[in-house]
C-alpha cells in the first residue's frame, strides 16, 4: 500500500492512516516491520487500536561501517522489484517473459 501526503507531513504522522488501510485491506496481516523513526506511540497505537504488531528494525550506533539490519533486505528487495516493474510498465518496452502473459480482458456479451 502506498499513500500520498504533502512534503510538509513526516511519515510517521501519516503512518496512523497507512496502517489503518493496511487492516482494512489486508486482515490477516498481523506484523510490520518499520525504520527506526517509526518508534514511539505509533507501536502502542497500532497494538491497541489494530491488533498489529509493529516491529520497529533499528541500527545500533555502535557498529562502524555497513552492517545489514535484519528483515531490512525485504523492503530493499521489494522497492527495487517495484522500480523495476513500473518503469517497464511505464516505458511501455513489453514485460519479461518470467513474468507471464499480461491478462487479456475477458469479452462477455449482454
């Protein structure tokens, strides 16, 4: 899910919409991982209110140089697997074939 807010707004202001959207949507979803700055209420929030677990993958400021954070590869993966897929999409160049045969609509007759 994606929303859109003014650049004025911090992420984590608008998280409270995005993770009620999220519950609407998606039910059986019952764990976000979420960045650093995302900590605070917004955790006790989304437990209370949604039923959500939110676990927040922070950095430890001891560790010098690059250090892969656990479960930080996903969003990473799933952003650049996006990109991807929309700038195709997008560019109109045809999609891979691992990705299969676009869906072609369904004609029906009245």
């Amino acid at each position: 899910m994606v929303t859109v807010t003014s650049g004025g707004m911090q992420d984590r202001d608008s998280a409270h919409r995005l993770l009620a959207l999220l519950r609407e949507h998606f039910s059986a979803i019952t764990l976000v991982w979420a960045d650093g700055g995302y900590a605070g209420r917004l955790v006790t929030w989304a437990k209370a209110v949604l039923c959500l677990t939110l676990t927040v993958v922070k950095r430890t400021d001891d560790i010098k140089g690059f250090v892969v954070l656990p479960r930080r590869w996903v969003v990473e993966r799933t952003f650049g697997w996006l990109t991807r897929r929309l700038t195709r999409e997008l560019s109109g160049d045809p999609p891979p074939a691992r990705w299969g045969r676009p869906r072609q609509p369904s004609s029906t007759t009245a």
